[in-house]
C-alpha cells in the first residue's frame, strides 16, 4: 500500500511538471513579436508537436532507448517527426492557410527547424525527468546497501566480543576467583550498551568513552599485576556523536594478543582526545612477543570488521595508521566528527 501511495505521489508531480513545461513552451512557440495577439491555429500546431513528444517520452523512451534498443527506438522517432510533418502540411495547413503556403513544401530543413525545437525540449526534459528519478532510486538504493552491511558488520562485533570474554569468565569460575563476580558485572554493563544504545548509526561520544572505559576496567581484572594499563581521555565533551563499537575493538585486541604473547611486564596504554574543531584522535598501544602466535593480528575479524566500518561511516573522514614494531604495536586513528545536539 505504501509503494502504491508513493508511486501515486511521484506521478501527480510529473503530471504537474509535464502541464507547466507545456504551458511555458506554448507560450515561447506562440509568442511573435510581430503579431503579438493570440492566435488560435497555433494551439493545434503545438497540439500536434505535443502528441508526438508524448508518444515519444511515454512509449519510446521506457520501450526501446531504456532497453537499450536504440535502433527501433531512432527509427520511431524518425518516423513520429515525419507523421507529424505530414500532418501539418495536409492537413493544417490547407485548413488555416488555403493557397500558396498549403500548395507549397518549404523544404525538409526549413519544416524540421519549426519542429524539431519543440519536440526535442519536451522530449528532454522528460529525459532530464527520469534520468534524476533513476539517480534518486540508485541514491536510495545505495543507502540501503550500506545501512544494510554496517547492521551485519555491527551484529558481528557482539558475538565476537562476548566469545572472547566468556572465555575469560570459565577460566576465571573454574578456579572459583573472587573476581568473577566483578567480571560478570562489567560484562553485563557493556552488553546493555551494545544491546540497547548502539541500535543507532551513531551515538554520543561521551556514553562511548564511558563504554571504553568499563571496558578496559573489564580487561584490566584479567592482568592483575601482570603488568600496567593506562588510559587517558582529554577534552571529551557533549555535543559529538561517533559510530558506536569502533574503538573498542583496537583496544580488545591490544588486551588479548598482549596477554596472549606476554606472561608478565605487559604494557597497554589507550589515549583518546578531541579537537577543538571536533576532530578524535585515538592512540592505542600495547607491548607483545614476536615469538607468539600473534603474527596474523592485523588480519582479526574486529580488524576487518572496523576497517570496513571506517570505510563505509567515514570514507573521506578518517586516516588509520597500524604500526608494529618489535615488541610493540600501535593503532592511531583520527576521525572527523559530526557536532550535533547530544540527547
């Protein structure tokens, strides 16, 4: 019901197009300043212009030029211009001008050059018409595309995320450690964000530096004293939205391949700041051993996932920069953020 109420809607603003574009050309035709009074035989004239444009812009054009049968549809319209010549010449003209001018053929070029100005504006604007509808329709077609893999890219950060903390939880649960209670509490916390707030495109930047920072509270149980993690967040204020679950992912993997590679002097630090011009910068660097299994670290899911993320959110409007080194690793990420009103 929907695609018919609009279809509706769309035909009745052509139609009203189609009717002033009418009007504004039969004004231009009819207008001579030499006998500038109406004059009743050119609304015929016109009329027979018209019908041809029509046969043209609502038969030919969707039947053979949009099927891209350009041969039958040049040859029609050949063949609609020269009915439209003939009937001028024997039918109107001998009504409106009996004599010479009905008894006489001004020539081929002379004839095209009253009709051809016409039909070919009528016919080009119902051209210029549907070529900014096909535009509109491959427009929509494309923002439905894109909200359609960011909803999956989206969908693939929580089970990815919750897989790699409930594995965190057996191990702990298993040994019956008093910090499994804390964990559980955290993990719930982070959960009803991802569940409940990060339905939209975008979310207030600072819910999502307070997400950041229970999340690294949630990791940081799991090193104990096994090392050191810091995070620093400067100028963060309300007024800024950012895709929710793009951060988190290059901290959730310093965290996991820093604590996979290392048994001990682990080494994380996270670092956040926004611009006066609203611009983030995001440093993420965490220690690990070469000589681990990490050697395939920038080829993650959550890797993959953000960086497709970040090309389809911010094409134009991030630089990722992902360095190893040794034993170090280091994600630095700038994105240029919207400033709208924070709920």
């Amino acid at each position: 019901m929907i695609k018919k109420i609009k279809a509706a809607a769309i035909s009745s603003r052509e139609a009203l197009f189609q009717v002033a574009l009418h009007l504004i050309v039969f004004i231009f035709y009819s207008f001579d300043k030499f006998h500038p009074h109406f004059e009743s035989f050119k609304v015929l004239f016109f009329l027979n212009y018209a019908v041809a444009a029509f046969i043209i812009n609502y038969f030919l054009l969707p039947h053979f030029y949009y099927r891209k049968k350009y041969l039958p549809f040049f040859g029609s319209v050949v063949l609609a211009i020269a009915v439209v010549i003939l009937i001028e010449e024997l039918v109107l003209e001998p009504v409106y001008f009996p004599g010479r001018r009905a008894d006489t053929f001004p020539g081929l070029l002379f004839t095209l050059a009253q009709v051809l100005p016409v039909i070919t504006i009528l016919v080009g604007f119902k051209f210029a018409w549907d070529a900014l509808g096909k535009q509109r329709e491959v427009d929509a077609l494309k923002i439905a595309v894109k909200e359609s893999e960011l909803q999956f890219l989206k969908s693939q950060i929580n089970p990815h995320f919750l897989f790699n903390n409930l594995n965190n939880l057996y191990a702990y649960t298993i040994e019956n450690s008093p910090k499994a209670p804390e964990i559980i509490l955290e993990l719930s916390s982070i959960l009803r964000y991802m569940l409940y707030e990060c339905r939209e495109q975008y979310v207030p930047l600072t819910k999502e530096v307070e997400q950041m920072e229970n999340f690294i509270k949630l990791n940081e149980l799991q090193i104990e004293e096994r090392g050191q993690v810091n995070f620093n967040a400067q100028n963060i204020r309300a007024g800024y939205q950012i895709a929710p679950l793009i951060l988190i992912v290059f901290i959730e993997n310093a965290f996991k391949h820093s604590m996979a590679s290392q048994a001990d002097d682990i080494f994380i630090e996270v670092g956040i700041q926004l611009s006066d011009a609203g611009t983030l910068e995001f440093a993420c660097t965490n220690s690990f051993l070469p000589q681990s299994n990490t050697e395939a670290l920038s080829q993650g899911i959550g890797l993959a996932n953000v960086r497709k993320r970040l090309q389809l959110l911010y094409p134009d409007a991030h630089r990722l920069d992902i360095r190893e080194g040794e034993n170090r690793y280091e994600v630095r990420l700038s994105i240029e953020l919207n400033k709208t009103a924070e709920l």
